[in-house]
C-alpha cells in the first residue's frame, strides 16, 4: 500500500466481536489528537461493515482505507477534529 | 402603487423589510434547532434477563455510544437482572419455547435443562470471544450509557438496590422512561 498516512498508533483487537471492535476503536480514537491515524487490526468480518458504518455515522473520523488479509482486517481511521 | 414602500403596503400585505427580518428570525431558529440537537439519542427499554436477551439492549447501547449517541436503557421486570451484579453473571438461557434448540420441548422441560441448555451457550461465548455480560455493562458504564432501574419493578421482585453496579440509577419510573423516549432518536423495546 503506498503510505498516503502515517499510523499513528495501532489497536489490536483480534479474537474480539461484535460490539468490542467498534467499541475500543472509539475509547482509542478519543485518546488521539485531531490528525492522527488509528490503526485497527481485527479478526472479526464483520468488522469490515461495522467500522465503516461507525466511521460514515460519527462525527470527527473518517474511514482512510481498509484491507483485507488472511483472516485479518486492517482498518485505517483518521480523528478530523 | 409602488412596491419598495417602507412599511406595510397599502393591500395590508407585509413589506419587503419586514419579511426580511422573519426569514432572518426563522433562519436563527433553525441554526438553533439543528446546532442545540448536536448529540442524537438513543433510549431502550430491556424488559428480559434471559441470556439471549440481555445481549441486543447492551450491544445496541455500547455500540450508539461509540456513534456519540446519549443513550439510556430503562431496565424493568426480569431486564432488572442484567443490572443485578451478581445475577448478570448467572443469566440462563431457557431450553422451553424455543423450537429451533436441538432438543424437542418435551426433553427440554425435564429438570436440569436449562443448566445445560445455558452451559452450552456460555461455553459458545467463551469460544467465540463474545464479549461477556458483565463486561458490556461495565463498558456501557465507561462509555457513558445511563442504566436506569425501575423502581416499580425492584420494590415488585424485592430486589436490593446495593446489588446493582455502580452508575446504575434507580428511583425512576415510566415518566423517566417515557421522557427519554419522547426526546429520543432512537426508541427500542426489547
């Protein structure tokens, strides 16, 4: 992937499901300073769907990229403000 | 007739200045409204202590919390268990009344059923990594959603109010719960 972003921080939530994944991306997003990037890296599918409907319904973070691997998912979230 | 009169025209029908300062009033009252409702809000009523059912009211909760929403769960009858520190570890999943267990209802109504129907569940969250009850409770609590206890149903069951968690709220009734629907986004019963 060509780094358009640099992480700022990365969240490991592998093993956990649905709500722990969006839960603790928001409690990690709210430690962050306006700019920075999250890294979330989870084993749940369904995170795939579920971080991007929280990231297109809350304000101040924007969903940057996302990226499907062997059984993980990497999502990339940025705090706007 | 002229129509760039100051005032009130002659036909009694209001100036241009006039409907300029109403546009400007009304155009304050919608930044007012928009801005003033920034937080959405979200208010549930869990009515049930069955393990099953105490899982929905408290993903949907956490979940509309890390959304931003203000969300309240107004918890009566046996929802009052999921509250209850000590019950909320022991909720049971019931093996009667559900056609889709693998045991037929006959079976499942024999003693000790419902122990092995629950054992079983719990050892799926287990495996699962499912979030326990206890900790989404503890998280909705961390997160900022108001749990509030009936307090109809706790004198009704006999319940203590020290057993809850702390940060639960008790001393409500339907009133509470109905103001909170009335200004909710979000109204949900489960």
């Amino acid at each position: 992937m060509s780094a358009e972003f640099d992480i700022t921080e990365t969240l490991d939530v592998k093993g956990a499901s649905c709500p722990m994944p969006v839960v603790k991306t928001k409690s990690a997003i709210d430690d962050l300073a306006e700019g920075a990037v999250l890294e979330v890296v989870a084993t749940d599918p369904g995170s795939v769907s579920d971080i991007d409907g929280w990231a297109a319904g809350t304000k101040g973070v924007e969903l940057v990229d996302q990226e499907e691997g062997d059984d993980v998912y990497r999502h990339y979230v940025r705090k706007t403000e | 007739m002229s129509t760039d009169t100051p005032g009130a025209s002659a036909d009694g029908a209001p100036s241009r200045a006039e409907l300029a300062a109403r546009v400007g009033e009304l155009e304050d009252a919608l930044a007012e409204a928009t801005t003033e409702g920034d937080a959405r809000k979200m208010s549930i009523v869990a009515t049930k202590g069955t393990l099953d059912m105490a899982y929905p009211p408290l993903i949907l909760a956490s979940t509309a919390a890390a959304f931003g929403y203000d969300v309240t769960v107004f918890h009566t009858f046996w929802g009052l268990d999921i509250l209850h520190e000590e019950r909320s570890k022991n909720l049971k999943l019931s093996s009667v009344g559900n056609p889709n267990m693998p045991v037929p209802n006959a079976v499942a109504a024999l003693p000790g059923m419902d122990r092995v129907t629950t054992k079983m569940m719990e050892r799926r969250i287990e495996g699962n990594d499912t979030a326990t009850i206890e900790e989404l409770v503890e998280t909705s609590l961390d997160m900022g959603v108001e749990f509030q206890a009936c307090q109809m149903t706790i004198d009704l069951i006999g319940y203590d109010e020290n057993n809850f968690y702390d940060g639960v709220t008790t001393g409500v009734g339907a009133a509470t719960a109905l103001q909170d629907m009335a200004d909710a986004d979000i109204q949900l019963l489960v």
